[in-house]
C-alpha cells in the first residue's frame, strides 16, 4: 500500500484573502515579523498496489478532481504506508 500526500496551494498570482487575515491576525497577536501568509490544504490517499504508474495516476486524479487548475498548484509525494 502506498501512501500519497497531495499538497495544494493557490496560485502566486491568486489572492488569498484566508492568508491576508491570518496574517493581520499574527500582527494583531504581536508577531509582527510575519511579512506573508498563504493558506493551502494537504489531501492524503491510501492507495492499494496500483496496476501501471502511479505518479501518472495520482496527476489524473488531482487534475481531474482533487485540484482546481485555473486557481491552485500542487504537488505530491509517494512513500510505504
């Protein structure tokens, strides 16, 4: 079984208003040396021994599901569960 860690984040030239207030909310808090905040999400899979390649199928799903492509990047990473 294999374990993939899918990490999205929106793109450098998307606002980001969840990060915006997270980072007055740190100033507000004292933590004044925070000079950007952007929030994304982590999207984890359990996958069973996958027939073909992996990599290959892991992309279709976030291409066609898990990522919205005109807004979000991602990337992912495969290791043992």
């Amino acid at each position: 079984m294999k374990r993939v860690q899918v990490y999205v984040t929106l793109r450098e030239s998307v606002v980001d208003p969840q990060g915006t207030a997270a980072k007055e909310a740190l100033h507000n808090k004292g933590f004044n040396n925070v000079s950007n905040v952007r929030i994304g999400k982590l999207i984890e899979l359990e996958i069973d021994e996958a027939k073909g390649d992996l990599d290959a199928q892991v992309k279709e799903m976030c291409e066609q599901l898990l990522v919205n492509r005109v807004i979000e990047d991602y990337r992912f990473v495969v290791e043992e569960a």
